[in-house]
C-alpha cells in the first residue's frame, strides 16, 4: 500500500496528541495524520536528538515506512545488509553465514538513529504536523477527551492521547498499576567508530564466554556501529545515557580476536547501560488513550525489534482507529488485542536469543558452533527461516 492509498478522511476531525518524539511517536502521528487525523506531538526535550547510535530496521518495519510514502527517504540513509555472519570470538572464520536478503533483494536496513529521527520529523511538518518542544508531562488523565497536564501547569484536552513516551511513560502508568523492572544479569555498551576504509555491508556477531559483541555498518560505510554485551551480577540504574570509559569496554572484550582490538581501540566515547526486563502493559488502552512502542512493551535488543515493533504498533493503532467496527473505546481495544500477543512473543524470543551467544564453557562452545556449521552447509536456510514469523509479519497487508 502506498501514501496515496493511504490517505483517506475516516479520522477527519479527530484531534490527536502524541507524547514523544521518537521513532514510534513519529510514525504515528504520521499513520494517524494520513488518515485525516489532526495531529500534534509533545516532546519533553527541548530538541528533537538521538543519543543512540545504529538500528536495524527488518522488513516487518520497512513495509510501514513503504505504506507511510517513505520508502525513498529510508533508501537514501540506509546500507542494507544481505548477511548475519557469527563468529567465534578467538577462531579464525565464521561459525555461519545467514542470508537475509528476500529473493536476491538486501531487506535489512542498517540506519543511524538519528538519521532515521530527522526524516520522520521532516515528513511530519511537511504533512502540518505541529511538534511541540520542551513539554514536558506531567500526568494523563484517561476521558473523554483525555487531558494531558504538563509539568509547568499547561494542559490540553484531546479525542486520543497516544503515550509514545518510552520505558518511563507517564501515559502506561495512567492505565497500569506500578510494575518492577528485573535485571537481566547483562549490561551493554554502545559506540561508533569512524571507517576509512571500505566495509562489507553485513551484520558481524562475535560470541565468546559470558559476552558477545555486534558491529554493522552506518551511513555507507563511514561509521561502524558496535554493540558490545556482558553478563554481569549487578547494575543499579537503567538507561542508555550513562558514558563509560573506553578502557573499561576495551578490557571487558580483551580477548577477542579478529577486527575487535581493532574496532575497540578507535572507541572514544561509549555509553554503558543495564538491560532490564519489563513486563508488557496489561492494558494498552483505556478511554481517549492508548500506548505504544516502549512505553507498551520495552524491548531488549537481541533480535534488533524494538523500532520494528513500534512501527508496527502505530501503523496498526492509526489502522484501526480507521477501519475498525463500533466505537473509539472499542477500536482502541482491537488494537491492544492485534498487538499485545505477538509483542510479548516477540519480547520473549528476543530474551531468550542472548544467552546462545554466551556459553562459557569451551567444549559445549565447539560442539555447539560445529553444529551451527554443519547446519549452515546442509541446511542454509533454517537459522533465518526460524525468525520468519517476525520479519514476514505484515502489519499493512
């Protein structure tokens, strides 16, 4: 489906406020706004930046920019992978080669966060979308209209108040009782590093005892994103805001071989955060309100779905508002009902894909990548078929 498809009127007159700039936030009140929604979103920062580095944008998440018209803008910042090699982390070669192009075609795009922030919000105001800077909320009342309050005292009042404001939302604790975040035991690192020389555009894993590192290409080769992972006992805050010292990331992963030492000893700056577990909202929705994206279901990034799933949730949200049967409160239930299954499955595939990279014991290692070999010379397409479920899923079909 296309942006001229998309566009319709069925939410003509329906007056939307989005709280948060992000990726889910954009999309969005873009899927919204195509559908003849009045639109505005609410960013707490007094700048609409991104302090992350890379992401992978699967092609459950590429279909929602297609429909959304913006297809061009995303193959202009993206180098597209074909190939997700692992590797051992002191043996030469590669353990397996997963091709994940989609009939010969490259379907995996590798993004720079901020480049993929800065079109959305392009899109956005060309489409007469207002984005507000430095409100900053301070709580949602559910209703009918909802209203927003925000910390200097300001409210509004709208139709639909959609809560894409992160792990920390305001607007899923208007609707859910206070949950605890569980430590996963797993701490990660985050940098990018300046390529002068030519890069191969695939995904590397490198796994070793206790810890695995990932490095991907961003911006045709000119950055190489690494994400680097280490099982760990303790950690006191979350977040991904907290820089760390290089040496600390250089020591952690000292016996890696191959292009780490190389990678690492580039790294400048580095920001360290702890990897929590949060349950998934029990409730999305309630009346003039729904969630979406971290603030629903905060993601852990071993299967690269947190962006995906945000997509996926705003596109299906501004779907049914558009297309479903009965009342707002009733629509806005359809989509909790669409969404919240397959993100907790997803959630959960994604906690459990972490530990394969960590064994830790060498004997269980060797027999473990000898059969992953073995698997990728007699059967090449069983490792990424097993993930078909999330990448072939079609939120637009």
């Amino acid at each position: 489906m296309d942006q001229g498809k998309l566009q319709t009127a069925a939410l003509d007159g329906l007056n939307v406020a989005v709280l948060g700039a992000g990726i889910g936030g954009l999309t969005a009140a873009l899927a919204l706004a195509a559908r003849g929604a009045r639109v505005t979103v609410h960013e707490q920062a007094p700048a609409i930046t991104e302090v992350g580095a890379g992401l992978q944008i699967s092609p459950n998440g590429a279909v929602v920019l297609k429909a959304l018209g913006l297809k061009p803008e995303l193959d202009a910042i993206a180098t597209w992978a074909r190939h997700v090699i692992l590797h051992d982390y002191r043996r030469a070669g590669e353990v397996i080669r997963l091709d994940v192009s989609h009939g010969g075609q490259a379907a995996y795009a590798l993004v720079h966060r901020a480049d993929l922030i800065a079109f959305l919000e392009r899109a956005a105001r060309a489409r007469g979308i207002g984005i507000f800077l430095g409100r900053q909320v301070a709580s949602v009342a559910p209703g009918t209209p909802a209203t927003v309050t925000f910390a200097d005292g300001a409210t509004l009042q709208a139709d639909l108040v959609v809560g894409a404001d992160g792990v920390h939302s305001v607007a899923r604790a208007a609707l859910n009782d206070a949950a605890s975040a569980r430590f996963t035991g797993q701490v990660a690192w985050r940098a990018t590093v300046p390529m002068t020389d030519p890069v191969d555009p695939d995904v590397r894993l490198y796994m070793g005892p206790g810890r695995h590192l990932v490095r991907y290409p961003l911006r045709g080769g000119q950055l190489m994103n690494i994400v680097a992972v280490e099982e760990r006992r303790g950690w006191a805050e979350e977040g991904w805001h907290h820089t760390d010292d290089p040496a600390n990331l250089r020591a952690a992963f000292a016996a890696f071989r191959g292009e780490v030492p190389g990678l690492l000893a580039q790294v400048d700056h580095v920001a360290l955060w702890g990897l929590f577990r949060h349950p998934v909202a029990a409730r999305w929705t309630g009346p003039g309100t729904a969630i979406l994206g971290d603030a629903a279901h905060p993601t852990l990034p071993f299967l690269a779905q947190g962006a995906n799933l945000a997509m996926e949730d705003a596109y299906t949200l501004a779907r049914c508002l558009a297309e479903g049967s009965g009342a707002q409160n009733e629509k806005l239930m359809q989509y909790q009902r669409r969404r919240r299954d397959r993100a907790a499955k997803v959630i959960d595939a994604s906690t459990r894909n972490a530990w394969k990279y960590h064994v830790r014991f060498q004997p269980a290692r060797l027999i473990g990548h000898t059969g992953l070999s073995i698997l990728g010379r007699i059967a090449p397409d069983a490792m990424t078929r097993q993930f078909d479920w999330i990448h072939a899923h079609d939120v637009t079909a």
